[in-house]
C-alpha cells in the first residue's frame, strides 16, 4: 500500500529537468529501465508515524550542565515536543524563596526547548523532607497547573501521572477517577502511553497501580517513568514498561550494562507501538565538534 501510495506521488523528471510546480513531500527523481543506483523508491515518510522525545530525572544531586545540554541536543534532533517523567528540581531548600529559585531556574531551561516540553511531577517536586515539602503541591499547581493530565496526538492518548498524589508512590481516588473517565472517552485510540515518575507497576510504592492497570484493559499501551536513574524494560503482560535512566541527575555512570548513563529517549510512534532509541549524550555531538583551520590568505 506503502508502495502505491508513493507512486502516485513519484514525479519522474527529464535528466537536465525540474519540477517547480511539485508537492514539496514529493520525490523528483528520474527512474531508468532495468537497474538504478537505490534500493528502492519506498520513502519512509508514513504521515501516521511522529517523533518525540523524553528526558528523564535530573535531582537527587544535579549534575550542572547536563540537561543544559540535552536541551541542546533535543533541538538538534527537532521532535515535535519532549515529555519527561518528574524530578525536575532538587526541592530541599529551607524556605518558599529557595523553592521559587530553583523552579525559576528549572523554567528557564526548559523554556530553551524549541517545542512544546509537558511536565511531570516527581518526589523532588512534590514530597521529601525539607521544610517547604508541605507547601510543594500548591506551589505545583501555583507554577504549572494540573499536576495531571492527557491529551491525544494523532490518535494516541498521552496519560501524564502523578505518582506523589496525595503521598509519594501513590495515585489518590481523585486522580484515578480522572484518569477511569478518560479512558473511557477514548476506548478507540490506537495506542496509550503513561508517564509517571515512580515505576509504580514494579509493587514496591504502594497499591494503586493494580486499579490503573484495570482500566487500560487489554488496550495497547506503553509506560515510561524514572526515580530509579537505572534504565530498565520490563514486559508485563504483553507490554512493554521502561524505567528510564537519568539526564542529568546522580548517578555511577557505568555504562548501558549497569542501565547508568545521561540519556534523551527518541520515540518514533507506528501503528504497532512506540519505537524506543535511547540516545546517549556522550553521543550526540554538534555540528561544529570539529571545524576546519581557517584558510591562509
């Protein structure tokens, strides 16, 4: 189908010729009888499919620079917006001034981002033990809003969690009714995907992921969450969760063997579910890592 649908648009042009009049999603190419210098003409542009990418925890002793960077490198890679999984200060100052600094300077960051970036609360955002812990969820709702939420992209759903509602692991009955009456509304999209900070599926931070996972049924879907800053997939009746390891945030760094290192998550989204590349840092080099002497006059 893939095949027709792209030779319907196919502009075969003379071989000293243009085509100034084509669709610019076309692909102007002169096709000779017998062999010819590709593969094939089947351009993996499938309007169904998009990008986008995740970022992962940065607290719990903030490596300065890092997310900076990953910043940079996500605006390289031009997703069409980035989603996170919580912890995004560190949230242990004495006092509501000292909360107001580090969200006035997490924000700044974030607003470097050249695509819409979605927040997600974490344990650093919303509990702890400093002296501001009490006042975090209002100062939440004061800065960002909702602390959670959905939307649909393309017929996806995206559930945004907040695994610290109303104690840290937990999910309260106000979020879950929120969350059983939006998944009713849409039975029919063809892929859910969750974000949450505390991988809540692995039983260790309280009751409340046995009634979510209720309501998603037998539907198809896909978690992502941090905390842990270990990356780690695991496969639970059928689907695919993933903990994801850190950007910025403590860590050994030892490696992808031990799941320790800076990531940015690109996801492709196709019809058969989320294609996960986890992209190292360290690896994602600039345009200019090297450049040229300048030219001696």
């Amino acid at each position: 189908m893939r095949n027709l649908r792209l030779i319907a648009v196919l502009v075969v042009i003379a071989a000293l010729g243009g085509c100034a009049s084509c669709p610019r999603s076309s692909l102007a190419v002169k096709a000779e009888p017998g062999p010819n210098p590709w593969t094939s003409l089947d351009v993996n542009n499938d309007p169904d499919r998009f990008q986008f990418a995740i970022v992962a925890d940065r607290a719990g002793g903030i490596r300065p620079g890092v997310f900076e960077r990953a910043v940079a490198a996500v605006n390289r890679l031009q997703p069409e917006f980035v989603m996170c999984v919580g912890d995004l200060i560190e949230g242990n100052p004495d006092t509501e001034a000292g909360l107001d600094a580090q969200y006035d300077e997490f924000d700044k960051i974030a607003a470097g981002f050249e695509m819409p970036f979605f927040y997600t609360a974490g344990n650093h955002d919303m509990g702890g033990k400093s002296p501001v812990a009490p006042i975090k969820p209002a100062k939440w709702r004061e800065r960002h809003g909702r602390s959670y939420y959905h939307f649909v992209y393309r017929d996806v759903l995206f559930l945004v969690l907040n695994s610290e509602d109303p104690t840290e692991g937990r999910l309260s009955d106000a979020q879950l009714d929120y969350f059983r009456g939006v998944l009713a509304k849409n039975r029919n999209v063809r892929w859910t995907l969750l974000f949450l900070h505390k991988p809540l599926w692995t039983g260790e931070y309280g009751p409340d992921w046995a009634p979510m996972q209720a309501m998603l049924g037998d539907r198809p879907y896909t978690a992502f969450a941090g905390h842990t800053h270990t990356y780690t997939k695991y496969v639970r009746d059928g689907r695919s969760n993933y903990v994801l390891a850190t950007t910025g945030g403590s860590s050994k760094l030892r490696g992808p063997a031990e799941g320790e290192f800076d990531e940015v998550v690109w996801i492709t989204m196709t019809d058969e579910g989320p294609r996960v590349a986890n992209i190292l840092l360290d690896g994602l080099l600039p345009d200019d890592v090297r450049t040229a002497a300048p030219a001696k006059k």
